[in-house]
C-alpha cells in the first residue's frame, strides 16, 4: 500500500504590532521659586564658580634660558646685547644673568594686584625658597600662601593670635621663622607646620635674621634689644641695648649685625 509523503505542513503567523510613534519629550524650564526650592535641596556648601581665565607670569623660560647660557658665557663680554624689540623677548634673562646691567632689575610694568578673602593689612611678604610660591602675613595672624605664577590663594592658614611682624627663611631652606606682635617666635617647616613656640620680646619683634650657620638668629623689639638666640636650645645667649625707638630692619652677615632705627 503505497501513501503520499509531502512536505510538512508550515504553520503561517504574522503577528500584527501596533506602530507606535515616538513620543517627544520637550523639557520644561522650571520657574523661579523651583529653582529656589531645588537649590535648597541640593546646596551642599560649595557654590560652582565660572572659569576665570587668570594671566600666568611664567619665568622659567627666562631662567632656562640663563643657565643655557652659562655653559658659554665666560662673563660679560660674552654676553647678548638685547634689544627694545619683541623679537628680543626669547632672550630675556634674571637679573643675576644681568649684573653688568643694573636697569634690568628695575620693575616698570604692573603686573596683578591680589586680594585676600579678610581684608586686612599685610606687614611682612616672603617668597618661599624653590620660588614658587608667596607667603604673606597679616594683621589678622594669619599666613596666606599665594600662587607665584597665577597669583591666586591656595591656602589659609592661623598661625598667631596677634599681627605677624616678621617673615624670615633660614639659609639652608628648611625653617621659617616668624613673630608676632605679642612678642612670640614660632618655628615652621617646609610644608607649613609648625614646630615650636616660645616668647622671645614683652612687646612686639619687628625683625628678625639668621646667622649664615642658621645655628644663631637675632630679633630686635620695640623694648629697645635686639637679643640673640640659639636656634636648637631657643636659649637667650646675649640682649644688646639700643635706643628704645622702633627698630624695622635688621641684618647679619659673617661679620657685623647691622640695625636701622626709625625716630
């Protein structure tokens, strides 16, 4: 018995989806007392600000230029006339690459003016030693550390309870010594920490150096002394007696401590 074998029957199915259009979503702009309440919500403190484009003063092309140099130069006869011109500008150099040419450390173009967050008077201004950075002091007691290309802040930090009257950096680039108004010496590292503290003057230190050994530094006060104090014991070793005006400057080289009085 013979039967018919043919193809398997196909089960046929189309299933039919509704087409939908995309919907479009316009956003709406909240109105005003949204934007407050949603500010509210999400105000954490820190307010975005806009970029500020500052001006950079960049001056290590000029200091990479001069140590170029002084592979070749033996002294000033072999040094480049420069001329008033901006093709000159590639061979600007410091003042210590200059010093046949006095006029080259006279500064004639303002350059940036900074403000502080507290505006306060500023009594004493210390570039750091690598030249990066400024560190001022205030009234107000308190070390401001500026940007020395940008010149903006970057940090705020309280560091006496009266005004700073004195900003010194030893030789050797690894301690800051500064004091106040209330008489008080304090000892800072590097990295703005500070070490010790101990009053050195009854009234206010008006400037203080250190010895060429940094073993010595000398502060003189409106008390009318200028005492010298051993840097690692902080021991008193000699009061010197002068005329109980104010005392502004003060200076130590290898031989002579040199003091200048403002009647």
């Amino acid at each position: 018995m013979a039967t018919d074998v043919g193809s398997p029957q196909r089960f046929f199915h189309m299933p039919r989806f509704q087409h939908q259009a995309p919907r479009q979503v316009f956003y709406k702009r909240p109105d005003f007392a949204q934007q407050q309440a949603m500010q509210q919500l999400t105000f954490d403190g820190k307010r975005m600000r806009k970029a500020v484009n500052r001006k950079t003063i960049d001056y290590n092309p000029s200091v990479i230029r001069y140590l170029e140099n002084r592979l070749w130069q033996r002294d000033h006869r072999d040094f480049r006339a420069i001329q008033p011109d901006a093709g000159c500008y590639n061979d600007l150099v410091p003042p210590l690459g200059m010093l046949n040419n006095p006029m080259n450390a006279v500064t004639t173009k303002f350059v940036r003016t900074s403000t502080n967050k507290v505006k306060c008077p500023v009594f004493v201004i210390r570039w750091t030693p690598e030249g990066r950075r400024l560190v001022t002091g205030a009234s107000s007691g308190e070390f401001t550390l500026w940007n020395g290309l940008t010149f903006n802040f970057e940090t705020i930090l309280q560091a006496h309870d009266s005004p700073v009257r004195a900003m010194t950096w030893s030789h050797n680039d690894m301690w800051m010594l500064t004091a106040d108004h209330s008489g008080y010496v304090k000892y800072w590292q590097s990295n703005m920490n500070n070490v010790k503290m101990f009053q050195a003057h009854k009234e206010a230190i008006r400037e203080a150096s250190f010895s060429p050994t940094d073993n010595k530094f000398a502060t003189c006060s409106d008390d009318g002394t200028v005492r010298i104090w051993d840097f690692l014991r902080c021991h008193e070793e000699r009061i010197l007696r002068v005329s109980p005006h104010s005392h502004d400057e003060l200076f130590v080289n290898p031989y002579v401590l040199y003091i200048s009085q403002i009647n």
